[in-house]
C-alpha cells in the first residue's frame, strides 16, 4: 500500500488532490473486450485495460497532491459470475483496497473533482 506523501502541497481551496492510479481491468466484460480485441486471446486483451492505466499516467498533466495506486491482481481469481455481475468478487476486493489507499491519504483533506 501506498504512504502518505508528507510533502504534498494544499490547493487553493485548503484541500489536497489525490490522484489515484487503478489498473482495474476485471470489471472489462468479456463481450466487450470479445468485441473491441477480437484479433487477441481473451486472457491478454482483459489484462491488456490495464495499460490504460500507464498510458494516462503517462500523458496526464502534473498536479499538486500525492499519487497513489490501488493495488489490483493479475489473477484469475473471483472472475466468475456472482450474482448476475462478471467478476463481482474480484471488484468488490480492488474497491476495497482502494479505499484504503484512500485513508491513508487523509481523505477528510482530500477534494473531489467538481468540489
């Protein structure tokens, strides 16, 4: 799990923004990743929403506040179908861990976006 960045800058409302990294990719639905990669084997084009996370790392602007990433498994585990939801116990698991992350950013600190 991610530390607490002790240099992070307030912005101008007193907040702090976190910008949280996570590669979640279980939550793609096996017809939608069926139908956008279809020239890949499933297992890779799933995995492969995952990079998404990277590239917008990559690409996104500086920002005052820390960054943080949720951690998410590159299992199989907790894919199946639970409750009429693809993959719910394995979401359910990563948002978790993401609210984790979270508090340990001081989320009573933290703004959201639009306010």
């Amino acid at each position: 799990m991610a530390q607490p960045d002790p240099s992070r800058t307030a912005t101008s409302d007193g907040g702090v923004h976190l910008r949280l990294l996570w590669p979640q990719w279980q939550g793609a639905g096996t017809a939608g990743v069926e139908a956008f990669a279809s020239e890949l084997p499933l297992e890779v084009a799933r995995r492969g929403y995952a990079v998404g996370t990277a590239v917008l790392e990559a690409v996104l602007p500086p920002h005052d506040g820390p960054t943080a990433t949720a951690p998410v498994t590159m299992s199989d585990e907790g894919l199946d179908v639970r409750d009429g939801v693809e993959a719910k116990s394995a979401v359910l698991d990563q948002l978790a861990s993401a609210f984790e992350v979270i508090r340990g950013h001081d989320p009573a600190r933290i703004t959201t976006l639009g306010g």
